[in-house]
C-alpha cells in the first residue's frame, strides 16, 4: 500500500471518524462502527482504496 493521502486529509479523516464513531455510539449502529473503523485505518495508514483506484496522490513526496 502505498501513501497517497497527505497531512491535512489524515486530520480530516481522523475527525470525521471520531464523529462517526460518536453517532455510531449515540445510535447504536454497527455499521456506522464499521464505517469510523474503516476510515480510522485510512487516516492511521495515509491510504485511501478510492484515490488510488482513481490514480490521485496529495501525499508529498
């Protein structure tokens, strides 16, 4: 796996999955856990599936 996310969408990321993982608490839902876990190793990983199927790199090389 290779990096393709730089700083600033790792923060991005890490922000909404801690709001992910709020809302799934708060509403009990396993998928919205599933979802904030995913996008937690997204952001730990500075990986995204969807930006390197499309070719896209923010990462600093």
């Amino acid at each position: 796996m290779k990096k393709n996310i730089g700083t600033s969408g790792r923060l991005l990321r890490l922000a909404g999955a801690i709001a992910l993982l709020g809302y799934a608490y708060w509403q009990g839902s396993w998928i919205a856990f599933g979802a904030s876990l995913f996008v937690f190793f997204e952001a730990a990983m500075s990986w995204c599936v969807v930006r390197q199927l499309l070719g896209k790199n923010s990462c600093p090389k």
